[in-house]
C-alpha cells in the first residue's frame, strides 16, 4: 500500500499502519470450526460450466452427479460428466476486463510468455484494467514481450469480457478467459467461456490446448 496514488501518506500512513496492526485475531480466540489445507495440494481452476461456480481443478474432471441446469450448462458447453479437460483445444484467450487486469496479472503472464510464441491456432487478447495499467505496462516492456509472442494488445476496456465492438468469440468456440462470468453468450453469441487465472490462460494460449503448466514452474 504505502506510495501508492492513493494511500495516505507521511505521518497519516504510519497512523494508519498503527491502527491496522491492531486488527487481528485475539489469542484466546474461539472458532466453531477451522480448517487446514496444504498448499501443495493446491490446482489452478476453471470452470465447465455456464456460471462462475461451477469449477474443478486444473487436472480435474467434471462432476458425474449434477441437476438440470447441470445438464444444459454441459450440453451449451459441449462437454460430458466425468469429462477431462486438459489437452482440450483453445482457440481464443482472454486477458483482461475489470477482474484480472491488474499490473501484477500482466507480469505474471508476460513472465511465462517471455520467449515463447502463441499457438498458431489461438487467437490471444491483452486488455489492460485502466489507462493507469496500460501505461506501466508500456514503461516495463510487458507490451514487447505480448507483441513478439503473438498477442494483441488493446486499449483499456471491457473488450471480450462482454462482446465489445468487434472483440466477440465465434459460436461454437472456446475461449479461456480472466473475466469474472460465464453466462451462454457471454463472450458473443454461442460462444463458450472457460473462466481461468492470467497465469492458465497464457499457457493456453502458448500451447493451443489447456495443459497442466505447473509441472514446468520453479
């Protein structure tokens, strides 16, 4: 926080931070339940379906048990319960709009783009958040790195998110986006959403398919 645009500054700041400091849990603290979790055991995420909540890991496979709205969210989206996706075929990527636009998404994928092409059959999208955005981008050469890979570099704004313009994703075709919904048409009429982190949709679009990255990651 502190020497952003926004941030209280001087002494205001260090008052600020006194107080913050403050804001924890007490040690005699009690809980109805707590949870623990390993982080290793931790996937990326995308979705299958036609809403936000329906997820699985990475490396996962669709839930075999659903309702209808399961059933014509599967049928939309073309796939079956038990289903697999990884090596699926990704013909769009999408890195942008209001949720995962911010400058340290963009270096995150610029930094497993770095060197490497897209996929001959992707067609590979970067939105900034903001005009903010759009210019550190600039300023650290995020924008050469996109460019020499293949990717197309927008002016700041909803874009593919919703089917901006002329940004929509054919009918029929996938497209892993960071935006944050899924809905049927979403990102153009019979298009289908995967939604996905900056870091899983470069890698898709580096290789043309969703695939498991974190094996290669330090």
């Amino acid at each position: 926080v502190k020497g952003r645009e926004f941030a209280p500054k001087g002494e205001q700041f260090e008052r600020q931070v006194s107080y913050w400091k403050t804001l924890k849990t007490d040690e005699d603290a009690e809980f109805d339940q707590e949870y623990s979790f390993d982080a290793e055991d931790i996937e990326p995420m995308i979705t299958y379906g036609t809403n936000p909540g329906m997820g699985i890991k990475l490396t996962g496979s669709i839930p075999l048990e659903g309702n209808k709205s399961d059933s014509k969210a599967l049928a939309y989206m073309n796939f079956k319960p038990g289903e697999i996706l990884i090596d699926k075929t990704i013909n769009w990527v999408f890195i942008g709009s209001c949720t995962n636009s911010r400058i340290e998404d963009f270096r995150v994928a610029a930094s497993y783009i770095k060197g490497k092409q897209k996929a001959e059959n992707v067609n590979a999208l970067i939105v900034p958040g903001s005009r903010q955005v759009a210019t550190q981008i600039k300023e650290e050469g995020l924008d050469k790195v996109f460019e020499e890979a293949g990717f197309t570099l927008r002016q700041p704004g909803c874009s593919a998110c919703l089917a901006m313009n002329d940004d929509k994703i054919p009918e029929g075709e996938y497209c892993v986006s960071t935006s944050n919904r899924n809905f049927e048409g979403r990102q153009g009429q019979g298009s289908r959403t995967i939604l996905a982190s900056p870091l899983t949709a470069a890698a898709t679009a580096v290789a043309g398919k969703l695939v498991d990255f974190t094996k290669s990651l330090n």
